[in-house]
C-alpha cells in the first residue's frame, strides 16, 4: 500500500515539472523535422540510398513509406533519448538533495529502500512513456504522412519485409529499446545518488555512456577484454530484429547482460543510498 | 511535566572525516517538555537533531524516543514525530496544498485534504495556499514547514531553529504557536535554537551544548536565575569603584578606564549593596547593567 501511494508521488512529481516536457516536446519536435524534411526531400534521400542497387534491382512500389521513415528515425535518435532519459532520472534523488526535499520525506515513516525503488519505478515508467511516444509519432505519423509499404533495411545484407511481416518487428525492437534506455535510467540513477546536484548524474550518465560507446566501437585489441561487459556493446541489438534470421540466443544473450546491468546499478544504489548521511 | 521519557540519548558521536562533530552527548526529554537545545553556530545541534531523525547515522551511542530503539523502530517512531530540521524547503513549482500532500505521500503518509487545510489554518496560511511556494517569503515558507511537522498529528515534536527568517512579528507568533501546540496540544517538543532569550521565553528545560559536547542541562528557570551577576558598573572612578567592591566580594573584578565600567560577580543582593557603597564614597554611578552568570557564558560562546 505504501509501496504504491509512493511511487504514484513520484510519478506525480515528475510529470509536475516542466523539465519532464522539455523531452516530449524535442522528440515531438524532432520527429516532425524529419518527416517534414524526408516529406520535401525524401526521394533524393532514397535514390541516393539505393543509388548503387539500383544498377542490379527493379524497385518499385512505395518505397518512402512510414515503416522506411520509422526505420530511421530510430537510427538517429536512440544516442539522444538517454540524454532525455538522464535529463529527468538524473533529477530524481539528487534533485530533492538539492532542493533540500529530503530532509522532509526522509523524516516521514517510509524507509529509504522504498522510497528509493519508488522512484526507480517512476523512472523506467517514464522511460517507457518516451520510448512509447517514439513508437506512436514515428510509425503512426510516418504511415498517416508518407502511407505503408514494404521495408528496406540496409544491414550487410539487403532486407526486404513485406508490409504485413513488419509491424512485430518494430513492436520488439521498441521493447529492446526500452530494456536499453532502463539500462541508462538505472546508471543515472545511481550518479544521482551519488550527486547533491543535478547536473552531475546528467553530464555523467552521458560521459559513460560516449566514453562506453567508443570502446565498444573502436576495434583495438585492448578494448576487445571489456567490450562484452559494456551495455553500449548490446544496446543496438534492436537492429537485429530486421534480419531475416534473427538469432534470438545472441538477443537473450544481450537482454540477459543489459538487465544484469539494471540489477546491478540499482542494487548499488539502493546500499549507497540507505547508508548516505543527509546532509543537504 | 510528565514522568515518561519521550527521547532518550545516551553517549552519542558523530565524525565527519577528523572533525569531531558530536562528542559523547547524552540527555533526555521528559513527555510534556518543551525542551530547549541551546548551542552557538556549529555547535552540533543540527548534526544531533539530524541523528535524531535518522537523516544521519551516528558512529556509536543510544537513541531511545517514545521508548523504543531509533535503529528498530524508525517508521514507528516517524509516525509519532513532527520534524522541521533547518531551513523548509518546497518544490517550488507546486502550491502549499501539493507540497504538503506529495511530501507527506511521498513519506508514505496519507493525509486528507480537510487536515492539509485544517494545519494551514493553525500555521496562519490560510488565503495563500494555492499560490506556488516560489512566491512565498522566507517566513511564509517557516509557517509552512510548520504546518508539514504537524500533519500526521504528532505526539512529539522536533523544531530546528524554527524562527529562522522571521520578523519579529513572525517570531512572536511562532513562538506563542509553539507554546500552544505545548499548552493547548499536549504535545512535547524538542526546540533547537542559537538564541537564549528564545528558549527562556518557550522552554521548562534546556540543554547547552558547545563543540559537540553537553555543557550543561537542567531546569530552564534554576539555571538562569540562580541568583549569581556579572555586573557592569559604569562609575566616574574605575580604580576607586575597584577598590572598594573588592570589599564586598572575592571573585576577580575587571576594569575598562576607557569606557569607565568595572564588571564584578556579584549575588543578587550584593547589588544594591555594591550601589550603596559607590555613591557613599561620592562615586558617580551612572549605569547598572547585571547579567546572570550563564547568560554570560552562553554569549561568550556565541
């Protein structure tokens, strides 16, 4: 009972702030700029694209269709939604530190693991609502704007869905995405508690995660030892679901590492928080 | 004064790195109190009160409050609490009614909205509760902090500094709320503050602390009137003035020629005594200013 009075607060007190639509509003405006800029431009976009293929394949059909317009969308944007996400989770513990919040809620009778979990809550539910609305503008209003069709994906080899085999894909690739952004709410998370400030957690989170990114890019030897314990390593691993064959032990294998990731940050914070002196 | 002991607390220590900050503290309030915690600026009276309320976890000693151990009994003992510690700060974004139903909710408290408006009414709020904290002044935020503590109907109290920003109005009319909350409530607080008069004027017993640790506790009344001056006698003969009070007393006398005043500790009816004999000896003596012994050594500290 006290459980759920505390994490609808939380809820509660992260859509009272304006900062929390400050990132509905930039992927609602973000998306809306592609699309009108694909809508103006897109064709030249798509023969530039295919410009080589275009010597050995015949397409045709709507090519410029919202599933292709979705497609890329989520190319782009899924390095700047865990600014987002850092943007508002980042806030959460060291945002009453700073505020000077705790020194009311901490003296009332909930215990600091509750709390803490909580508000962990709240944040992959607001995550969640991010990832959603992604989901929602980008396929909605890419099918409303530019129609169906089948879907080009240019990985090593060329993909070609058909309109009715594209839909789950993205539904699971939305999810995946999710389990990754959970990933980037659970590490802000802790820098929060770490941080009496809010800027701390966020230019942290984003630090960790650019600096983690380059070493699981970057093919040199020494990096090879600790790429498979990065989450940047896995959290692209939505693209695997617009492979033909998709190897669903490689997915597991990475959603296992990324949620290993969530239980491990969260359980540190939670010993760094119970044990932290208030002092602000 | 009831004969329970609200909180008990016994050879607690805090350090942050080398610093000292609570050093071996131990001292009781009895159900009823209200229960002066007197110390300078840095004495360790937040650090202890903080302790109190588990926002700091103490190096060693005993908490005891409504009679149950802090470190078992923590949501118990929340329950019955009221807690203002330092300065109130508020979501600024939020109205006085959300404030105080997402802190209490987020404490895990329920509270209704006839008892959010019936503590706003008690704090002098009423008419600026649905205005956005961020416009409140310094005050209004203290009545509001006020107002938190008392929510959830608490059996005791724990105020720290709680006429902090106030005007004098302000501190009068928190001082008579808090004495009814005393008087009228039956509620037994616990009353932080760096002001002497403050805690003479609201407590039945106090404790000083200095650099941590207790520099002494008692009954509020016996400490400071126990009938020992340190007297301030502006005269037009310094010297003369000493001699002649050195007759009467055996405790140092010092002198200042500069502003022509001789301080001497004198019992209450040495007094007019030490008057008599200056002006006998034609000694001009133009002001008389006692100040009571503990009075004293608290502003020495301060």
């Amino acid at each position: 009972m006290t459980f759920i009075l505390t994490t609808k607060t939380e809820l509660y007190k992260i859509f009272s702030r304006p900062r929390t639509y400050i990132a509905y509003a930039a992927i609602l405006i973000i998306i809306l700029a592609i699309q009108f800029a694909i809508y103006a431009d897109g064709q030249k976009l798509l023969d530039f694209t295919t410009q080589n293929l275009r010597e050995s394949f015949d397409f045709s059909g709507n090519l410029l269709n919202g599933y292709f317009i979705s497609y890329l969308i989520l190319n782009a944007l899924w390095v700047h939604i865990p600014l987002l996400v850092a943007l508002v989770v980042g806030d959460l513990l060291a945002g009453e530190a700073n505020m000077g919040t705790f020194r009311f809620i901490l003296t009332k009778p909930v215990s600091r693991i509750t709390l803490c979990t909580s508000k962990f809550i709240a944040a992959i539910l607001y995550s969640a609502s991010l990832i959603i609305l992604l989901g929602i503008l980008s396929l909605a209003l890419g099918v409303l704007l530019f129609g169906s069709g089948d879907l080009i994906v240019l990985r090593d080899t060329i993909n070609i869905f058909s309109e009715d085999d594209i839909l789950w894909r993205f539904i699971l690739a939305f999810a995946y995405g999710l389990l990754g952004m959970c990933v980037v709410a659970a590490l802000s998370f802790f820098l929060s508690a770490l941080s009496d400030n809010s800027i701390g957690p966020i230019i942290g989170t984003m630090t960790i995660i650019i600096a983690c990114t380059i070493f699981s890019s970057l093919d040199v030897s020494i990096f090879h030892y600790v790429r498979p314990f990065l989450f940047t390593t896995y959290i692209t691993e939505w693209r695997s679901f617009f492979d033909y064959q998709i190897d669903y032990q490689k997915i597991t294998k990475a959603s296992l590492v990324l949620l290993a990731h969530i239980v491990i940050l969260f359980s540190f914070t939670i010993y760094y928080f119970n044990k932290k002196d208030i002092l602000s | 004064m009831g004969d329970q002991q609200i909180i008990e607390v016994s050879k607690l220590y805090k350090t942050f790195g080398r610093t000292t900050v609570v050093n071996n503290l131990s001292f009781h309030v009895m159900q009823g109190d209200i229960y002066g915690f007197l110390g300078p600026n840095g004495a360790g009276k937040s650090t202890t009160l903080r302790m109190l309320v588990s926002l700091i976890k103490p190096d060693s000693g005993d908490i005891s409050i409504i009679g149950k151990d802090l470190h078992k009994n923590r949501p118990e003992i929340m329950r019955s609490c009221g807690i203002l510690i330092e300065r109130p700060d508020f979501y600024k974004y939020l109205n006085a009614i959300d404030n105080l139903k997402v802190i209490s909710n987020s404490g895990g408290v329920c509270v209704s909205r006839r008892r959010i408006h019936e503590v706003i009414e008690m704090v002098g709020l009423t008419g600026h509760e649905h205005k956005k904290v961020k416009t409140y002044s310094q005050g209004m935020k203290q009545r509001l902090g006020l107002a938190q503590a008392l929510l959830h109907n608490p059996a005791l109290l724990l105020l720290d500094e709680p006429s902090n920003g106030l005007d004098p109005q302000g501190i009068r009319e928190m001082r008579e709320l808090i004495i009814s909350l005393n008087k009228v409530h039956g509620k037994t607080i616990l009353l932080s503050s760096h002001l002497l008069y403050e805690i003479e004027l609201m407590a039945n017993r106090m404790l000083i602390i200095n650099k941590g640790a207790s520099v002494v506790e008692g009954d509020v009344f016996e400490l400071l009137n126990q009938g020992i001056y340190r007297v301030n006698f502006n005269v037009s003969d310094v010297i003369k003035a000493k001699e002649l009070l050195s007759r009467i007393t055996n405790e140092p006398i010092t002198t200042d020629q500069a502003t022509q005043t001789i301080t001497a500790t004198l019992s209450n009816h040495q007094i007019p005594v030490a008057n008599q004999l200056l002006v006998e000896h034609q000694i001009d003596v133009h002001a008389i200013k006692p100040l009571r012994a503990l009075e004293e050594y608290f502003l020495s500290l301060t």
